[in-house]
C-alpha cells in the first residue's frame, strides 16, 4: 500500500487535552486555544463535549465554548455526544459534526460511560438518527482498541466487531483508540490486518495516547496501512479520566514533524503549531509535552 500523500489531523486537545486537566481551566482559555488552533490551519478541531459535568467537569460549558469562538468557516467544529441529552445540548450549540463514543472492553465501557458494550451502541442509535436528520456527520470512537487499564488484553475481533456496528449504524469513520498507549507497531499492524479487509483505511483513523512512547512509529505502522486521518493534541496535552496513569495524546507539533519529513503534507503550520504548544503549556502550568515544541522553545 503505498502512503498517504496527505494526512488530515483531527486536533483533539480541546476535549480530550483539557478534560483530564486537574486545574480549573477557564471559558476564555478553552475559546483562545480553539482560536488559536484554527488560525494554525487546523481545519478539523473537537471543541467540546457534552457530556455529564458530574462525570467530567472540565467539560461543562461547552455550550459556552462554541457561541464564544470566532468561527472560521473552513472549520470543522465537533464534540463528543454520549446520548440524546448531548446530542440536544450539542445541535443547540450548533456544532459541525458530533462523535459517539464505544469501548472494544466491557469494564472501559462500564466505568467511562456507564453500560455495557451492547447498552452503549443500542443507546447511539437515535443519536446517530438524530444527528443524520440535522445533516451532522457522526465519527465513532473505539476505546481501548490495543489494551485496557482493567482488562489487560483486547482482542483484534473485538474491535473489529464494535467497530463494524459503528460503521454499518451510520459513521462515516471510527477512531481507533489506543487510550492507555499500550500498542506497539506489532500490536498495530495485527490489529490492522484484522480490520482493513472490513473496514478500508479510509474509513478508519487513529488516536494513540503516548503513555509508553510508541505513538509516533504505531501512526508510521498506520500509515502503511493507508490510514491518513490522525487524531493529535497540541502539547501532547490530554487523557482519559477512566484511565488512570494514561497520559496525553501524541503531540500535534510532533506528528506534523514527522510527517513533513516524510513528505506528506497536512496544510499545518508548524511554527504557529509550536507557538500554540508553548502558549497553552504556560496557561496550564504544565510542561510541553511535545518534544518538537519542547526542544524548540528551549533553544529560542
Ligand atoms: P449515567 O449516570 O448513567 O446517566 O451517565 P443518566 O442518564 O442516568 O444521567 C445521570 C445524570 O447525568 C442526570 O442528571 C442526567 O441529566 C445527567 P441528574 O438527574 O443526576 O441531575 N446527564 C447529562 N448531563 C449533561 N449532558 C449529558 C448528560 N447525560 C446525562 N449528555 C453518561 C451516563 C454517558 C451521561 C456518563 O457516563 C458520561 O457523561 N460519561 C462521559 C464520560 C466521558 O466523557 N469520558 C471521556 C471521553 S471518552 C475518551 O476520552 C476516549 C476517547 O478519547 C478515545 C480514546 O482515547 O480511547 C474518545
Ligand atoms: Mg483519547
């Protein structure tokens, strides 16, 4: 398979970068980080979920979030919608595209949505219809798609089976989620081998946390497969809230390096990627946790 000549990034950092964050972030820092990563030429940004603020309260108020922005029209602006009250909050919002989101493991699904596999897809049926009569595009997430904080193990036809519903109830793509970071390139491309005779790469995209370091060559792995939609968070910010100890998404800064090196183009900015990094890393008080952005700033 030859590679993609261009990627698409689906930039996750305001959801899945500021919903693990222990200090309060604020409305204002949640809209100029959105600003900031559409005026660095992403062009598909999760801006929000609308989920239980119970369940995760750096989420609340997304609402606020997408009447605060400055929209940019080329823009894709999503957010995660677990049911029908989201995907309510969500259409009043006026989101762009919404995603659902599944688990390939049965005690993720249990603590990060709180139902089985089975209750969790028969629950985005009328959120995909609903979603589908307002003209919104759905993405599907699969969690824990290369291991699971409480299961250990996923099987490959696990996923590939919670993964075809998605597809087949209405998502034009599943995101595949490595959540705790576990994969590795054999890992990967097992797991590929299992899915792309049913689902073709262009149907698929992958969102790898970094927690042992492998997400750059898992995504090289995907890549070979043909997969050319990949999911980043600027600074490598992020985590799940139901799994403990997992850190941020691969780094935007860190991808778009690679990428360029390959030769294939994303649209990005790369320097207007790092500023951003540098920029909400000091808003947060925490270190950049891109090593592109890192390395960068350290020698400005
Ligand atoms: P539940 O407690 O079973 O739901 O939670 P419920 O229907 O019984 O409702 C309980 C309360 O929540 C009620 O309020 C509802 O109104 C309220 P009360 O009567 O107690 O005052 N509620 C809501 N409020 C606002 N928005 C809503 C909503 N729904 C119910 N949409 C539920 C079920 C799914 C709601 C809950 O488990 C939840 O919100 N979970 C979200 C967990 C989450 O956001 N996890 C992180 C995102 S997934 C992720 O990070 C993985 C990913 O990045 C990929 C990867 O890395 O693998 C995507
Ligand atoms: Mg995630």
């Amino acid at each position: 398979m030859p590679l993609p000549t261009a990627v698409r990034i689906v930039e996750v950092s305001p959801r899945d970068g500021l919903q693990n964050e222990l200090l309060p972030v604020t409305i204002e820092t949640r809209i100029a980080l959105v600003e900031r990563l559409a005026d660095a030429g992403l062009t598909h940004i999760e801006t929000g979920s609308f989920v239980s603020p119970k369940w995760v309260p750096q989420m609340a108020s997304s609402d606020a979030v997408f009447s605060g922005i400055r929209r940019q029209p080329q823009v894709t602006y999503s957010a995660l919608t677990p049911n029908m009250k989201g995907l309510e909050a969500a259409i009043d919002a006026g989101v762009d595209e919404v995603a659902v989101f599944a688990a390939a493991s049965e005690r993720f699904s249990q603590k990060n949505v709180n139902c089985s596999i089975a209750d969790s897809l028969r629950r985005f049926d009328p959120v995909i219809r609903l979603a589908a009569s307002h003209q919104l595009p759905v993405r599907g997430y699969v969690s824990c798609v290369l291991g699971c904080p409480y299961e250990g193990r996923v099987s490959p036809t696990k996923v590939l089976e919670v993964s075809a519903e998605l597809a087949s109830m209405g998502c034009f793509e599943v995101s595949l989620g490595d959540t705790i970071g576990v994969g590795t390139v054999g890992s990967v491309r097992q797991l590929l081998d299992c899915l792309i005779p049913t689902l073709p790469a262009s149907e698929l995209a992958l969102h790898c946390h970094d927690t042992y370091g492998q997400a750059l060559a898992n995504i090289s792995a995907g890549l070979d497969y043909g997969i050319a939609t990949i999911d980043t968070s600027i600074a490598g910010l992020g985590g799940c809230p139901y799994a403990r100890g997992a850190s941020g998404n691969v780094a935007t800064e860190d991808v778009v390096f690679m990428l360029n090196g390959m030769g294939i183009t994303t649209g990005l900015d790369l320097d207007h990627l790092m500023a951003t990094g540098t920029w909400i890393s000091e808003q947060l008080q925490r270190r950049n946790a891109s090593k592109v952005g890192a390395t960068v700033s350290a020698t400005h």
